[in-house]
C-alpha cells in the first residue's frame, strides 16, 4: 500500500493536509472494506489494507480535532448485507489486535505483564486460520443459526449453507449445555481449492482468487447445493454464550469441550508458559505454513486462564488478553510497467509481467508470470494498472489481478502479440482447443537458447557456469547454434566475448567438458524430450542401459519400463524419427560426450509392487536417505510426492517427522506406515498390518 499512498500522496504538487488525508483514508478504507466484506471480492491485499487503516488511525490520534464524525476505523469488520437476514450476536463477536513483527508482539506481551501486576500468564498458541469467522448456535443440541461476524454486533444468517459442511454437526450429543455458541473458522481446504480451479481452467471458466475468497463466497450462495460442491471445512477455536453445562476456567477446557461435542479444533494448538515459546512458534509456523492443507496468515496468542482475561478486559474493538502476530505478505501491490512474452524450448509462448520491484514473499520481485493468453484476457491486467503481485513459497510469482479502483483513465487492454518476439518475428499459432499460443519456426533463436539452457540446467546435464546469459552470448557470437556444438568450444574462441578474461574462458570449457561423462539418464533429459522427465529417464537408462539402447528399443519395450508407460514412450519414438535428432546424438558422441553411462540408476529386477500408487516420505528412514527412499519408491514404479494429499497411498513417518503430513494424512484418511517397516511396504506393495 505503501505504493497506493505513496503514489497518491506524490501525484499532487502540494503535500497533502491532514485534513484531506483523513477524508481520502476513510473513503477508501470503507471501499476496500466493503469489497471484502460485503462483496467477497477484494483488491487490495491484506497487509495494503491494514496499512490503510494504521495510517488512517494514526492520523486521528495525532489530530483528534479532525477525528469527529463516522470513521470505519471504530467498527469492526464489514456491515451485514442486505442478502441474507441479520442475526444480533448474543456476545459480540470482537476482532483481534496485531503484530506485524517480533518487537511489536514482545511490546504486547509487556502490556499483558503490567495488566495483570507482574502474575506470570500461561498462553495458548493457535492458528490464525485464513478464512471467515463464524458463529454456531446450539440449543438443547440442536444447531439453531450460523452466523457469519458482520460488524460484531450483528452478523448475516447463513445457517442453510453451513448445514452443508461436513465438519458443522446438525446436532451436538447429549449433555451438551441448553445453550452453546461455539465460534471459528470456515476455510476452503487448499486441496479443494487446486482441485476447483483445475475444472475452471479446463472449462474455460474465471478463476477463484485465493481460498479465502472461495470459501466467502460459497457460504453467500442462494442455492445451498452450490456450498455443499465446494467441500468448505471448520477449525473452532471459541465460545460465545454458554448456558449450563460444565463451567470451564481455560481456554483450553474451552477448547477440550468444543472437541467433545464433535466439532473440529486444530491439532496445532499448544499451550506455553513463555514469549520466547510462543517466538519459536511463530517463526517455525512462518516457516511451515504451506505444509498445511490450509491457509493460516499468522499465530493467535491467547491468555489461558479466563480469570486474567476478565482482568485484562477489552478495547473497543478488540480484547487485550488476545494478539494476531501476523505473518509477512505473500500478496503485494505494485505497478505494471509491460506485458512481455517468453519463448520456451518447445516454442510454447509465456506472458509475463514486467513490475516496479516489490518486496514480496521473502526476496524482490520484478518479474511474475501471466500464465497464458486466456488468462491475461479473464483477469483484464493493462499495462499501467495498480496490480496484486502473489509469491508463496517455493511457487513462482504471479500476477493476481489488477486494482481496479486504481485503474488510470485511458488504459488499453493489453493485446496478445502476433508475431514471436525473437529477431525472426514469424507468425504465432494457436490449435483449436488449446490454451497455449506457440512458435512453430524451426529456426527461432528463443527456442534454440532455451534448449541449451535446458540442457546445461542443474536437473539435466548440470554444466556448472553455463547460464542464460551465457548461452544467450555463445548463440549471438555463433559459436553453438545447437547443444553438439557446445562441445566444440575452446578456450581460445570463448575468449574475448563480453566478460571472459582467459581463466573465466578456460573454467567455462572445463565445466562443458566434465559433462561429457554424465550419465545416460541426464543426457536423456537434456534433449527435453516432451514428456520425458528425469524419473523416466532414470527407470529407462536402468533397465535399458544407454542413450542408444533407449532410443533404439520399441515403443512396447519401453512402455513396459515401470513408470515410463506408452505416452511417453511414444513421444520418444517420434523424437527419435527425425532425421535432426538422429544427426544430433551422432555428434554428440563424435564430440566425446559418453552416452553409455550408468549411473545413478536402481536396480532393474525388482517388482514393481507401488505402480500407479503415491507414496510420501517424512522423518528419518532408517537405512535410507530422503533421496534412495523416494528412489527405492520409484524403483517399484511407485511416485513420491513431497506432500500427502486424498490420493497417497501411504505416508511412511520416521523420526523427526513434521506433525502436518501426519495431521493431513489423519484429515484424509491415508494410511501411515512406521519408517521401520518401509521395506514390508515396498516388498508387498501393501500397508503392513
Ligand atoms: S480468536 C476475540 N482464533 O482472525 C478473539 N480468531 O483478525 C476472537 N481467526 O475475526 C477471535 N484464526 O476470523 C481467533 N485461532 C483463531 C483464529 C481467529 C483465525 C480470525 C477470526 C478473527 C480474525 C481477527
């Protein structure tokens, strides 16, 4: 946000008056706020808006005679529309005060220290669960509503939806109090999400933001029978009113209570005794966070004892015992300076964003990918626009859509180039029915850099100091046009391009000709053979021994290479018909590149006992590392994905296990197999009784 304050603030000669700022602020705090919380459809990413908002109440503190009048900096949330009927919460449903960094959250825990004298406080760590609050009212065990949180006063009656969800129990066991609220957090489970968004990409359909969204906008359906479709879940982690029943003096009775009455609470919950507990916990949760099958967008730090809670009581808006130590953004805002086009190897054409750099997810980000041309079309990003730039983990940047209230005046849509950008420019195709528009010119320089590149990158023949720059100079000087060429370079002619002093010249030949002797699998790979990927490679080169051997058997011998299978052998044998490839293995080997070695391969008489099946590895296996686990997995035709989902096979768990494949593998019903048995598993292919 810092962008749209910045920028509005700077587009006009005049500093601002605080006066005017204020005005401004509040219009667009209500705006965003109404976006999210009425119309499920926010522009601004959360950390913008929070920012928003800070300003906004930091100018009112310091100008409180221009802080009369209605500012949305004192209600809570969004108001309840006018779609669904309005339910008075019995307790107001309050919201929780931040921290966005380590200093702010020890700040909160020296308040709470002086709020209760000095008296130590025992504190309960939660998930702060990215999706939206909800309020649950039973009585006599029956559910009553469901109501979403609303401005915290009143909510909106959702009841019907949320009696779709699996984990709402329509009605509590016996013994439940005559009344009980019991409050959470619906979420759409990032499975499902994935799992939605494949069937809109194939059916050409707008794409669902982010989970969050996804789930707010499933519960604000007319039509029931459309929530129950999108498989939304709950963690409960509060209670409202409560009338008979069991008194509790914890949070954590609270918690063990709710769970007895069969509503889900979070496995991760754990009570602490200090800050620096509740520090670890937080960077290992910053850490981890998409190991879970959830978003979570923080910790929730909570007082125990519901004694010091009464003691510590509540602001206006939100209690003193309670922070939300919040981690940093994987969504920022930033400028859209162009839309370019890549050219991949097999000539398939990417749109990307060319961006102010933005600070996002952990490293700078300049560049993000658009996908492809149907995607730039539904989320309608012009160059120009104000634009959510999303990175989350290990996943490359990506545009999320444009700010469309920020949009300025005259902005062109952006239009899918014809032509390939390379210096050739030949016309761009795009077949009927497919989502990827490509250069189909033998000759393109974009295509022939990227195959080299592909070649020399770390997962194919690993030729150490052969980057894209690098590659992009040997093409321009003529001295490679094709990946045999490479081969052929001296020190001598590698001297004197841009940057090559004699030594850096003499490294460059060295690392080309260390991988003359890489095994026939990496050679394989390096021909970027569609389909064909390291694992197949590596099954291939085992059981059939070289480059040659594997090129030359039959289609049906090599189909019959567990894990290869019949597409990807066929695709081998059309590469291999060309008369191009033919010539180019020649040279490769005239130029003293090995392609009889076999190396890095598993043993070929085992029994493919896992084909077709997954198999998750966590923890220490013993006898094992991660690597030669996951190999053997393979070896037996099976496949071994780094995370567990509805249709893994098996997770095996060894020491020092993280506990969310375990929690997911519990939540989806996959079998978990002790490390130790490992080897009953890959012998039977069955889960050792
Ligand atoms: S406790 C008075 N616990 O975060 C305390 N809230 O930013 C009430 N949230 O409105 C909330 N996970 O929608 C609590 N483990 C958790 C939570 C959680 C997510 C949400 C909730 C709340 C918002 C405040």
């Amino acid at each position: 946000m810092v962008a749209v304050a910045a920028e509005r603030g700077g587009a006009s000669p005049t500093p601002e008056s605080p006066a005017d700022e204020i005005a401004r602020l509040r219009e667009s705090v209500a705006h965003h706020n109404r976006l999210y919380h009425e119309l499920d459809s926010p522009e601004l990413p959360d950390v913008e808006f929070d920012l928003l908002v800070r300003r906004l109440r930091e100018l009112e503190e310091q100008h409180p005679d221009l802080a009369g009048g209605q500012s949305p900096t004192s209600t809570v949330g969004g108001v309840a529309s006018a779609t669904f009927a309005p339910i008075e919460h019995a307790v107001p449903m309050m919201s929780l005060d931040n921290a966005m960094d380590e200093p702010e959250l020890r700040a909160w825990g020296e308040r709470l220290e002086r709020g209760l004298d000095g008296a130590d406080a025992r504190l309960v760590c939660e998930l702060k669960i990215d999706g939206l609050a909800m309020s649950l009212r039973y009585e006599r065990g029956e559910l009553v509503y469901a109501a979403t949180r609303g401005d915290g006063r009143v909510g909106e009656d959702v009841t019907a939806n949320v009696r779709t969800i699996a984990d709402v129990p329509h009605r509590l066991p016996s013994g439940a109090p005559e009344v009980i609220e019991i409050r959470g957090e619906i979420y759409m489970p990032v499975s499902v999400f994935d799992e939605l968004n494949r069937e809109a990409t194939e059916a050409g359909e707008r794409l669902l933001v982010n989970p969050r969204n996804a789930a707010a906008g499933s519960l604000r359906q007319k039509d029931p029978s459309v929530t129950a479709r999108r498989r939304l879940s709950m963690w409960a982690y509060q209670l409202g009113e409560v009338v008979g029943g069991p008194t509790v003096d914890s949070h954590r009775a609270a918690l063990d209570l709710i769970a007895s009455l069969g509503l889900p609470v979070n496995p991760e919950v754990r009570v602490v005794d200090g800050l620096e507990e509740v520090v670890s916990l937080c960077r290992h949760w910053q850490e981890h966070r998409h190991d879970l099958d959830y978003d979570i967008d923080g910790v929730v730090v909570k007082v125990d004892d519901l004694a010091q809670r009464v003691q510590l009581g509540h602001t206006a808006r939100a209690p003193r015992w309670a922070i939300a130590f919040k981690f940093p953004p994987e969504e920022r805002t930033t400028r859209l300076l162009d839309i370019q086009v890549s050219v991949g190897r097999t000539g398939r054409t990417t749109p990307f964003a060319v961006l102010e750099p933005v600070f996002v997810g952990g490293s700078t980000v300049t560049m993000a990918t658009l996908h492809n041309q149907d995607q730039v079309r539904l989320k309608d990003v012009r160059p120009g626009d104000l634009v959510v730039v999303r990175k989350a983990g290990d996943v490359i940047p990506e545009v999320v859509g444009p700010v469309l209230s920020e949009r300025p005046g005259g902005l062109a849509e952006w239009e899918f180039p014809s032509l390939c950008p390379c210096p050739v420019g030949s016309q761009l195709e795009r077949a009927e029915g497919e989502a990827d528009t490509r250069c189909v010119e033998a000759t393109c320089p974009f295509q022939r850099d990227q195959r080299i590149i592909y070649w020399a990158s770390r997962g194919a023949m690993d030729i150490e100091g052969l980057g894209e720059r690098t590659v992009a100079q040997l093409t321009a000087a003529g001295l490679a046009a094709d990946v045999a060429d490479l081969y052929t370079l001296t020190a001598e002619s590698v001297e004197g391009l841009d940057g090559f002093a004699r030594i850096s010249a003499e490294k460059l030949v060295a690392g080309i000709d260390a991988s003359r002797g890489r095994p026939a699998w990496r050679v394989l790979t390096g021909f970027g053979i569609k389909h064909l990927g390291p694992t197949a490679a590596q099954s291939l080169a085992a059981e059939l021994g070289g480059v040659r051997e594997v090129l030359e058997a039959s289609e049906e011998r090599r189909a019959e290479v567990s894990g290869v299978g019949e597409v990807i052998s066929a695709s081998v044998s059309e590469w291999w018909s060309r008369e191009a490839h033919r010539d180019l293995v020649d040279r490769l080997e005239r130029h003293g590149v090995d392609l009889g070695v076999a190396e890095g391969s598993v043993a070929s008489d085992l029994e493919p006992t896992l084909t077709g099946r997954a198999v998750v590895v966590t923890g220490t296996v013993p006898g094992h590392t991660r690597e030669s686990a996951q190999a053997a997995i393979v070896a037996r035709g099976g496949a071994s994905p780094g995370s567990v989902s509805a249709k893994t096979f098996a997770l095996v768990v060894g020491d020092g296990a993280g506990a969310s494949k375990l929690t997911k593998a519990e939540k989806v019903g996959v079998p978990v197999v002790p490390a130790d048995r490992f080897d009953e598993l890959l012998a039977s292919g069955e889960i050792p009784g």
